[in-house]
C-alpha cells in the first residue's frame, strides 16, 4: 500500500469540530487507497498552558518531569482523532511516542531522535488498521522517560516519520495554504509559491517564517521527504498549499524565492579589540558558551592610531536576538575579567532588523546584491552590516524601515509574478 503521512498543527485540531474536519481530509486519503499515519500537535493554547502549569509550580524544574507535563497534549489529541475516525468507519488507533516506540536521547525538551522502529506499526497495518494516528512532539529515552522535542517539535515527528515508513509526501496541514514569497501581513502583493527548494525553505525558515519547525526542513532534505504545507481550513487536492522538495524537482526557479525578515535583532559593536591571532576565538567561544546566537559577524580592517603606544586595533561587530544583549555583554565583560580580551568599549544598537533575500537561482546569476542594495537605496534605508552566502543576502537596517524595506524588496525582484 502506498503511505502518507498527514500532520496537523494546534490550529487544526483546536476543537471536536476541527478534529472532525481533519479526519475528514484523513478518510479522503483513504479512500484514495493509502495507508496514512497521522500525527497530531496539541490543540492550539494547550501546550502554553502546561509549560505554565509546570512554571508556576517549580522554578527549578525537573526536565523530566516538564516532559512529562507538556508533552500530554499531543495524548489528547490522538486519542480523539482515533476515535473521530472509528466514529466514521476506519479502523485506526493511537500511539503515543514510547508505544512505537521513538527512541530519543535524554536530552530533555530537546531531544533528537535514535531510531523508530517500524515493527508495531506496521504489524497493525498489516492486521487490515488503515491509518495510525501518533502523538507528536514526544518520544521516549534510554532510560524509559518521556522525552520532548522542542516547541514545535510535531513537524519534525512527521519528517521522521515519512523518512522511516518510505512514505510518498509528508503534508503538513496548517492554518495557512502555504509558504509564501514574504509575510503576507506586510505586502498584499506577496504570493503562494508552489514549490519551494529545501534549501530555500531552511533558509526562511530560520529567518522567522514560521511555518515549519527548522529542523523538520533540515530533516526532509536529509532523508529527501517531499513536504507539502497545505491549509486545513480549506478544500485541499493533490495540487493544493507548496510543495517542499528537491531543487531537481523545480523545472525553472526565479532568481530570488522569497524575502524573509527577522524584527528583533541586535548590532553590538565591540570598539577598538586588540588584533591579534586567537582574537575572534577569544570573542567568540565565550559567547557560545553563554548560549548567545550570533548570526553576522564583521570585522574591520585593522589600524594602528598614529601615536599608540598600543599595537593595531580593530572593531569587531556582531548581531544576535535582541532578548540575548544582556548575556552577550555578561559574557565579554566575563572575558575582559579573565584577561581573554581588551576593548575600549561596547556599542549596542537594539533597534535593527535583518532583511534577507533567498534563493538557489542566486548561485548562477550575478547583480542579486546590486538589485538589493539599488532598491534600499532609493528608498533612503541606511544599510549597517551586511551578509552574503550562496543562497542568500541579509542586511541589518534601522526597525523602522523593516516594512518598507521588505515591499521595495518584493518589488525589486518582482516577486508577485510568478
Ligand atoms: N504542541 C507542541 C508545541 O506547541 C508541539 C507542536 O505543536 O509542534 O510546541
Ligand atoms: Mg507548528
């Protein structure tokens, strides 16, 4: 029997009625002659809710124990679509993560998955069972406790799932009908991409469009799974929501897919750092230690002040998520303690955003970068740090031109056609 793996997000099973409603899209399946594992997120709110359950009870919790807590949502869930689908005539049951079993390691809210072992399930369908519906989000450790594996984790429940069971797409239902060329809510004219590359999608994915779990995407290219992202709240066909795949699979692709922003960013300027080899290793190992994510990183061009009796000097700037200044200056005041470092000062601007343009089309044609930087220009947008990798350029400008910038940008590539 042909397999597909249908998942679907806290938005589509808030309630019975939209249970019901998914179990619907599941029986069409069916009725087209697959074998379907379902996976299931919590309903919309609960997972929130038990993260606040187990903070208002414990500060110091134990991991284990918060697993244990949220991972309950996706239990409910389960049980209710199996049950939603008996109601209509399918033979289906529920697993939750340590019946199947997902082997995980410990590392608890976080955990990666070992193995899942195909045997169980596959003995149900064997037994004549049409779909099997497992609770997302959770697995078990060596030890035999309930393991999680970070919020938003069901997406990449389902990616492993298709790679294990050789399933033929992965359809992850949401509350959008797909990845679009930028943020709708910032220009009208943003439009419904029908297939995107892996690559492309971990790169907007992990620049804030937050469909996809980035780590669902960073599997699926891995073990090659076709992701489609498709809305529950519609009719659906074959042909609905985009298709996630291999940039083999993408006959012509624009220049640039899509442009991604990131609102809350951070420009921390260390001033004048002693230039010395061991000087970036000596900035940067601290503030991986203190769990800061540096994403841009520019050093300047090295100078010695007429006059100093100190050797050549260098500006060393990085950004990272606003929330995380505190412990990135925590970290590089710890160093100059420690006599890792010396600067003469720290510069922190926490009003920029980062605006990126994507795209694979990017490692075969020039001028991408002079198309941006046109288009920021004309538009009076200061550019402060700038990016670039095979696939992608990002810059930081001030917040407040984040929007704009995003519409000149979609404009600039031309984005809304298609
Ligand atoms: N329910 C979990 C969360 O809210 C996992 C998921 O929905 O993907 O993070
Ligand atoms: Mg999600």
């Amino acid at each position: 029997m042909p397999l597909l793996v249908m998942k679907f997000g806290g938005t589509s099973v808030a309630d019975l009625a939209r249970i019901e409603n998914a179990a619907k899209k599941v029986q069409a399946e069916v009725a087209r002659g697959y074998d379907v594992i379902v996976i299931v997120s919590a309903m919309s709110g609960e997972t929130n809710k038990m993260v606040g359950f187990v903070e208002g009870t414990s500060k110091l919790y134990d991991a284990r124990e918060y697993d244990a807590v949220v991972s309950s949502g996706e239990n409910v869930t389960a049980g209710l679509m199996a049950l939603r689908l008996q109601e209509m005539g399918i033979a289906a049951r529920s697993w939750q993560g340590w019946q199947v079993p997902i082997n995980t390691t410990s590392a608890h809210s976080s955990a990666r998955f070992v193995s899942i072992p195909r045997d169980n399930i596959d003995a149900k369908f064997a037994e004549g069972f049409k779909v099997a519906v497992v609770a997302g989000f959770q697995g078990v450790s060596a030890e035999g406790r309930v393991t999680t594996l970070g919020r938003g984790g069901s997406d990449t429940t389902a990616v492993a799932f298709a790679a294990a069971f050789g399933a033929e797409r992965c359809d992850i239902y949401t509350d959008v009908d797909g990845v679009y060329t930028t943020d709708p809510r910032i220009t009208n004219k943003a439009r419904k991409l029908d297939k995107i590359a892996f690559e492309e999608m971990l790169e907007l994915a992990s620049l804030g469009a937050k469909v996809l779990q980035t780590r669902s995407v960073e599997l699926a290219m891995r073990y090659k799974v076709r992701l489609r992202v498709l809305s529950s709240f519609e009719e659906t066909d074959e042909n609905s929501g985009t298709l996630v795949c291999d940039e083999d699979e993408i006959m012509e692709s624009k220049v640039v897919s899509g442009v991604a922003y990131s609102r809350d960013e951070a420009k921390v300027t260390l001033v004048r750092v002693e230039d010395r080899p061991g000087i970036a290793a000596a900035i940067f190992g601290p503030l991986a230690e203190a769990g800061v994510n540096v994403d841009m990183i520019v050093q300047n061009i090295s100078e010695v002040e007429v006059g100093s009796s100190k050797g050549a000097t260098t500006d060393m700037t990085f950004s990272c998520p606003t929330n995380q200044v505190a412990r990135a200056q925590k970290a590089m005041e710890d160093a100059v303690a420690a006599g890792m470092i010396t600067y003469d000062g720290i510069v922190v601007d926490s009003d920029v955003a980062k605006i990126s343009v994507v795209g694979i089309g990017m490692r075969s044609h020039a001028g991408v970068a002079a198309t941006m930087f046109k288009a920021l220009s004309k538009e009076n947008v200061n550019i402060k740090v700038i990016a670039t990798s095979e696939i992608k350029i990002s810059v930081l400008i001030d917040r407040k031109y984040m929007e704009l910038a995003v519409q000149a940008l979609h404009d600039a590539f031309e984005l809304e056609k298609a």
